[in-house]
C-alpha cells in the first residue's frame, strides 16, 4: 500500500513514521509513503498557502489551488489511482471499521490543513472522504494524519508479524481487550489471576471473553450495540 501526504510540515511526519510498526513496514517495502510540502505548489514569491476568508472574520484559509494542484501531480505520478482523503474535526468519526475498509485501497492521498479551515471547494470537488480521529480540534492534520496511517498500516497484510495480533487486538471485534500479564506471577504482592497460569486452554479462553465483555460493558456500553455477539456472549453479559 502506498500514501502521500500532503502538508506544510514534511519534517514532522518523515521522522515520525520511522519508528516501529510503520518504521518497520517501510523498511520491508510493504509500505511506501511519499511525503509532499504543500508549499512546493505555490508560484509566489513567498509561497504563501492561506488567505483571509471572503466575508471577513477572523483567521485564514489554506488557499484551494495548492491542494488542487498538489493532487493532480500526485495522481498522473504514474504510482496508481488513490483515495483521497481530508483530515479535519468536520470530518467522519474514524474507527476500527474505517481502518480496515481504508486497508483495502491500493494508495491514499492524505491532505493536512492548518489554521482554521480549508476552502470548501477543497472538501466539494478534490477530496473523496473527509476524516475527523475524534471530537477536539488540533492544530493541524498531521498528527491526525499520523494516527490514521498508523491505524490503517496495521490492518494491511503482513504489516503485524504475527497476524493473529490484529484480530485480537482490542476493538478488532468490537470489543475492548481482555487484561493481560507476564512474568513475575506476583509483583508487590499483586497476583496473576490463577486460571491464567493453572487453567486449560478452554477455561482461559472462556475467562478472557468475559473479561474482555466485562470491560466494554463498565467502559463503553456504546460498543456492544455494534459489536459481533456469539449466544455464549449473551449468555455471559446476562451474568453481569
Ligand atoms: N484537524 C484538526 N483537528 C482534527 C481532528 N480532530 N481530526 C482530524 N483532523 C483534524
């Protein structure tokens, strides 16, 4: 899979994207992310990308044909048809769902504004979605950029080592993840649940999954309306 992104701090995400998971996906080539000033499609001297907006009030606007101009070089590059996605607080509340169906497209064009917008013709005619990572108001899309890459990345095949990560990580169905422990069994006198180091294999399983309910339930109840429930999943959250 490949993205470009799109911003007035190249700086920030190259360096950002070399660590871990995403450092890693890059090395091995799985991944491949071109990362593009925003300024390198402005033609005046001092490569300015806002403006004050029409109608007055206070602020600027990132300056549409930067952003128009930067798509079209990224889409006749000659590396493939993309989703281009805007990264703003207005956008579709970006989920586990959203990653995995973003996971799926071959390339994605990732636009970062700043200040306090965009010109909407941006949003009407050049973008295919617009994404907001949740409801607060950064500085800026990078970050939020970051986030979605991250999110994204893992779901694309062979990105996690061990594929079984992804599915039982939480939120991949549905649900927060149960609680896990490692070596020393007792730490400052707090003890590893016994099941985990004298159950069976089905006795765990069956500990982990009410757990991992137990948890979603007392945290976020929001998710279980949308969760994939089996008959024993009701059969457990009845006994909560
Ligand atoms: N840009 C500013 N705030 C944002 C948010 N919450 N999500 C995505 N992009 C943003």
């Amino acid at each position: 899979m490949r993205f470009d992104i799109v911003t007035i701090f190249p700086q920030l995400l190259e360096h950002a994207m070399q660590y871990g998971v995403l450092g890693r996906a890059l090395d091995s080539g799985l991944l491949r992310v071109g990362v593009h000033n925003l300024r390198d499609y402005c033609h005046d001297r001092h490569r300015q990308v806002d403006d004050t907006p029409y109608g007055g009030g206070p602020g600027m606007v990132m300056k549409p044909e930067p952003f128009f101009e930067a798509v079209n070089a990224l889409r006749t590059d000659g590396h493939g048809e993309a989703r281009v996605v805007l990264l703003s607080p207005q956008g579709q509340a970006f989920d586990q769902e959203t990653a995995r169906r973003l996971s799926r497209c071959s390339r994605m064009i990732l636009l970062c504004a700043r200040y306090e917008g965009v010109d909407e013709r941006v949003r009407e005619t050049l973008v295919d979605e617009e994404i907001s990572i949740g409801d607060y108001v950064l500085s800026g899309g990078e970050f939020a950029a970051l986030v979605v890459m991250d999110a994204v990345a893992r779901m694309v095949d062979g990105v996690l080592g061990n594929e079984q990560s992804a599915d039982q990580e939480s939120h991949a169905q549905g649900l927060l993840e149960y609680p896990q422990y490692t070596r020393p069994a007792t730490y400052n006198g707090l003890a590893v649940p016994d099941i985990l180091i004298h159950g069976h294999h089905e006795q765990i399983r069956y500990w982990r999954r009410l757990q991992a309910l137990k948890r979603t339930l007392q945290r976020r109840p929001d998710l279980l309306g949308r969760a994939e429930l089996t008959d024993e999943d009701w059969q457990i959250l009845g006994t909560l």
